[in-house]
C-alpha cells in the first residue's frame, strides 16, 4: 500500500458546486465552470474532478459525458468531510475594491467563519458586491483545498454591528491610537479572552471619535493594539485573523 493515494491525480481539477453533493448521483455542469473544464482543463470522459459543496466534504467524481458547452459528473466517492472551522468573525470596513477581494481572499485561506463588511463614517466605499466576494472566496478555497467557506454577511452598519453582537463573544476592536499609551496587544487581548471570538477594523482613515467611543462603551469590546506601526487595514485585518488562528484556532498540528 502506497501512503499517497494514486488515484484521484492531485492535479484533478477542484470546483466547488452550489449543491448539496452527498444524495446527488451525478450532476450537468454548465456555463463558466464547463468552459473551464472542457475547454481549459480539456477533460476527457472518464478523467477525475474533486468537488465541494461547503455542506458535506470532498468528493471524487468522473466525466461521464461530456459536450462542447456542458459536461455530466458523477460523484464516485467522499474524499473528506467538511472540515472544522474556527469559530473566529472578521468584521471589517469595505477599503478600494481590489484590496478588499485580497483581504476577502485572505480571510478565506485563513479559515475565518464569518466575514462581515462593517459600513462606517470614514468609508470612502459604501457598495460592497457579496457575489464578488463570494467568487474571489470560492477561487481560494477551491485553490487551497478548503472544504468549507466564511459565511459572509450582508454590508452592516457599525451600529447594527454592536447591537446584534452575541453576548459573551469577545469583540476584539483593533485600535492603532492605542500603541501610544497603555494599550493591550491583541495576544495578550486573546490570552484573557479565549475562545470563539471577532476583531473589527477599520477603513483607510480609520474610525471617527464618536465610533472609537461607541465600540469602546460596548461589553463585548477589548480594544488592542497591533503593534506600533500603522498598518493598512487589510494588513491589520490578516494579521489580526492570523495572531487569533495561531493560538486558538487549529494550527496546532
Ligand atoms: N487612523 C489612521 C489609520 C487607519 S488604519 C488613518 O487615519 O489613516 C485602518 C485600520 O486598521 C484601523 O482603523 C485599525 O482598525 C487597524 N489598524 C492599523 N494599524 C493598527 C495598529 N497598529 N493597531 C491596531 N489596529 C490597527
């Protein structure tokens, strides 16, 4: 017996299809994802693709037919069950469009449950697209082996944010004024609130005094610091993501 299995190839294709694959038998692929597989990816019947569906895990299938704009699937095996997701929420304020797909990108590989757009006073944008980045998410996952994608929540309005907050889950408020003076640094921030848990940044020009206040006057909220350099807030928003993975998500091998 090998210890790598032979079959599927790991360069099989992966996609992730928005149906429930456990019951599904076979299924039509169409549109871009059948372009991709038959005309980039030039499968021919017969040969494997590993699919996800976020509900139930990973699964082999095969070509079963194939046509110039479709082709048929059918699911051969599990491969693996949906994975465990740390119970970590990335709540941040949308930023230029090209650096939010990369925070939303990032946030994917890292494992974050939930990602929640946070609409604030400084925003310079108010539009998020969730299809946008629910697409850069699903290339990610589909990239990085992920079984399960961050839910993503709709654009929220900071208020909203505070008032809907779960009581008793942490809400790490990443706050760059604090390096100053007697700030708390997010591990120490973790290591006296462990456990399922959310950070909250801010956009390019940061929060307003009267937000600053309102997260601060909020139960769940402990502000802390990031360091002492400024970071730009997708740089904030992964490295706040990774701190929190390292000690209390699954990185322990
Ligand atoms: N206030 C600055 C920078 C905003 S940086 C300005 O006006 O330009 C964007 C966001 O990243 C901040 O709102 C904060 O949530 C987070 N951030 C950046 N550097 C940080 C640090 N050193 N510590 C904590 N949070 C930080």
């Amino acid at each position: 017996m090998t210890a790598t299995p032979a079959w599927p190839p790991r360069s099989s294709p992966r996609l992730f299809v928005d149906q429930p694959l456990a019951t599904a038998g076979s299924l039509r692929i169409e549109g871009g994802q059948a372009h991709y597989l038959v005309n980039v990816m030039r499968l021919t019947e017969g040969a494997a693709v590993k699919l996800f569906d976020d509900i139930s895990g990973e699964y082999l299938a095969r070509v079963t037919a194939r046509g110039k704009r479709d082709l048929t699937l059918t699911i051969e095996c599990l491969l693996r069950p949906r994975e465990a997701v740390p119970d970590f929420w990335l709540c941040a304020a949308p930023i230029k469009k090209a650096r939010f797909d990369f925070l939303a990108e990032k946030a994917c590989e890292l494992g974050v449950a939930r990602f929640v757009p946070v609409l604030t006073d400084r925003a310079v944008v108010d539009k998020v697209k969730p299809d946008r980045l629910r697409g850069t998410m699903i290339e990610a996952a589909e990239q990085c082996e992920r079984t399960a994608l961050p839910e993503i929540s709709a654009l929220t309005k900071l208020d909203a944010l505070l008032k809907t907050w779960p009581e008793g889950r942490p809400l790490f408020f990443a706050d760059e004024r604090l390096h100053e003076g007697s700030g708390v640094s997010l591990p120490q921030a973790i290591a006296l609130h462990p456990g399922p848990a959310g950070v909250v940044i801010g956009p390019e020009g940061g929060f307003t005094d009267a937000e600053n206040a309102a997260i601060c006057g909020h139960p769940a909220a402990v502000p802390v610091s990031l360091g002492p350099r400024i970071l730009r807030a997708e740089t904030a928003a992964i490295a706040a993501t990774a701190v929190w993975m390292a000690s209390q998500g699954d990185w322990v091998a």
